[in-house]
C-alpha cells in the first residue's frame, strides 16, 4: 500500500515560489548578458555569419550534453543542489568567454567556454523548471509562465544593460565577470528556500520506475510534447541569437540599436507570459497555444519584411508569440509528478535541439540569404508545432496548498 502525499507547508511553498522567481531572473539575466553582446563578439573576433553560428554552436552542445543528465542529477541531488553546480559551471564559463575575446581574442577559448556556459545553463534550466513544477501543482493553477516572465524579465534588464555597455564601449569581460560575481552572491540561498521535500515519497514509485529515464524517452506524450518544446525554443532561441543581427546588419542600424531590437522582443515575451496565465486557466492551453505559434509567425513577417521601424513592431508581435510555447510545454512534462524530472530531462533535450541546430542553419542560411531572410524557417516550425500541440492537454493536477 502506497503511503499519502505530504503536502509542505503554505510558508514553504510561499518562500520556494520567491525563489523560483529569483532563479528564474537570474538564469535569463545570465543568459541574456552573452546574447546581448553577441554582435560585440562577432566584431571584434571578425566572423561572419557562418562562423558566428558554428562557435555559437559550442554552448548548444554544451546543453544538450548536459540536459539528458540533468534529470538524474535532479533525482539523485535534488533542484536546489544541482541547480548551484550548475551556476557554478555557468559563472566559469562566463568569465572565459570574457576573457577569450578581450583578452586573448582566440576563438577556440571562446568556443570552450560557451560550452560551459551551455552546459550550465541547460542543467540550470531543467532544476529550476522541476521546482517551479512542483510549486505550480501545489498551488493548483497556471503558474508557470510567470516563472519564465521571471526569466524574461531578467533578460530585459539585463539586454538593455548589455546594450548600454555596447553602447559605451565597455568591454564585454568587465561585463561578464560582473554576472558571474553576481551568481555567486545570490544561488547558495536556493538550498534554503527550494521546497524541503519532494511533493511524492519515493514510496509512491513502483520500484521498476524508481530509474525511469529510458521509461521517459519511450512515452509518445512526452516525445510530442517535446516537439512542441522543440519549436517553442527554435521560435525563441532564433529571435535571442539573431535578432540584434539581423537588424543590424540587415537594416544597416548601429549595433546597440540591433540590441534595442532584441530588448523589444524580450519585453513583449514578458508581457505575454504575465498574462498569459489568465488564458490559460480560462481557455485552456490548446487554444491559448495555437493563437500564440501564429502571432509568432506574424511577427517574424514583420521582422523580415516590415522595414526598420515595422520590424521593431515585429519583433515585439513575435515575442508575445514565442512567450507560451516553452513554459506550458515544460507543466505538461510534470503534469503527473511520478517521473517528473525524468520527462523534463527529455522534453528539455529535444527542445534545446533547437538550439544545436538553430545556429549553424541560421549561419548558414545568412551567408547565402542574409540573416534578416533566414529568419523565415522560424514559420515552418510553428507549423510543425501547431500539428503536435494536442500532445500538452492538461491532466490532473495534485491538492493545492492554499
């Protein structure tokens, strides 16, 4: 007989949601101080389009590498000590892209350390995503996407930031060291404040399923809900690699107003996952879903052949687009608790695939098409999505903690 769910306490729950949050804005913050100085980097190492995407390929595999191991991680460590691992790889990484470029300006040392930087933010994203999981089944409602406007709000911050230093000439290793100096300040109170013990007992698990990571790749509901991840992240990461790019180089505007662009854009994605949750717990996550994979589509018309002010309209159209796919994919994943972080692992595998693939294809696309045009294969897949969007129906959620 299987023993009862113990619910933690509300305060338990109150406090972990305030760190989710903050994890959230910290990893997006991180995450956007690279982005943001990415037309930075492709100056003064002198690459073109091509090569930019095969050294911004280093931080995809570093992802990719480390997201099927995340959710052993997660399971064996738990969110709150993988996730400070995690940042502690992502802060060294960080600090060596700094110094590659501005220092020795070698693009093999760059390229090392974007794989840090990748591997750690990927491991990064999936401990933060099972606790803010986790949180959302215990309060028993749409809570997610506020999570990821958390991290889109950082990114804000942090892209503007990065566009003034562009802007002023600071170098982008003064600018990296400081996000790294910042991440050791704030992870090591995620230990503290994450939830004190998961929402099962291990009890609960049949023991054929206490390993359920290959269990996990055989499900055709995770598998599709992992496409649909997949183009949510394609849609995404396109805009946070190339949008300051393409505008720039495309529309002939100085590069920190290619990262203003890029600001828009991560504005919008915010204000959509704010909302977004009250179109969720009313309409529903299929409708919500298909409406916003379409707007994306809209926006990126408008990004590509709008002209220089329609595309800054565009961009912010494409961002409220790009807001849901990801964090509605991620509650889908961990609608049932049982394997919740083995299915995260997965769907967070398939849909940084995206970011492996996203890169060079857009590289290569730029070199023969321009960056500005390549945008256009974010259309095919929102259509690639749209087809496998039944996959992320709600299912029941546990008690809520009120």
């Amino acid at each position: 007989m299987s023993s009862p769910v113990r619910l933690p306490p509300a305060p338990a729950v109150k406090t972990a949601r305030a760190a989710v949050f903050t994890a959230f804005a910290i990893n997006g913050a991180a995450f956007a101080a690279f982005a943001s100085r990415v037309p930075d980097l492709k100056f003064q190492l002198g690459l073109s389009a091509g090569q930019l995407g095969l050294t911004l390929l280093a931080a995809s595999l570093g992802s990719v590498i480390g997201l099927p191991l995340s959710g052993w991680f997660v399971g064996r460590f738990g969110a709150a000590r993988t996730l400070v691992g995690a940042a502690t790889i992502q802060a060294v990484g960080l600090v060596g892209v700094g110094i590659g470029i501005d220092v020795l300006n070698d693009r093999a040392i760059v390229a090392v350390a974007l794989f840090l930087v990748g591997a750690g933010t990927g491991t990064f994203d999936v401990a933060m995503n099972f606790e803010g999981a986790a949180v959302e089944r215990l309060l028993g409602r749409a809570i997610m996407p506020h999570f990821h406007a958390a991290f889109s709000g950082g990114t804000v911050i942090s892209a503007l930031i990065g566009a003034g230093l562009s802007f002023l000439h600071v170098s982008i290793a003064v600018h990296l060291v400081g996000v790294a100096v910042l991440l050791a300040l704030v992870v090591p109170w995620f230990p503290r404040a994450f939830l004190p013990q998961p929402v099962e007992d291990d009890d609960d698990v049949p023991a054929g399923e206490k390993s359920g990571m290959r269990a996990a790749w055989l499900e055709p509901r995770t598998l599709l809900i992992g496409v649909v991840v997949l183009a949510a992240a394609f849609t995404e990461g396109t805009a946070n690699d190339w949008v300051a790019v393409a505008l720039s180089d495309g529309y002939q505007l100085p590069r920190w107003a290619g990262v203003l662009g890029f600001a828009v854009f991560l504005t919008a994605m915010t204000v959509g996952r704010l909302l977004g949750t009250r179109l969720l717990d009313r309409y529903g996550r299929l409708p919500v879903l298909r409406i916003m994979f379409v707007a994306a589509v809209v926006g990126c018309l408008l990004v590509v052949f709008g002209g220089q002010w329609l595309a800054f309209v565009g961009a912010a159209v494409w961002g409220v687009g790009a807001s849901l796919g990801f964090p509605v994919g991620m509650s889908a994943a961990a609608d049932e608790p049982r394997r919740a972080a083995a299915r995260m692992s997965v769907v967070s595998t398939i849909g940084y695939t995206a970011f492996l693939a996203g890169p060079p294809l857009l590289g290569f696309l730029g070199d023969h098409i321009g960056v500005l045009h390549s945008l256009l294969v974010v259309g095919a897949m929102a259509v690639i999505a749209l087809l496998a969007i039944p996959a992320v129906r709600e299912t029941d959620r546990v008690a809520r903690v009120d």
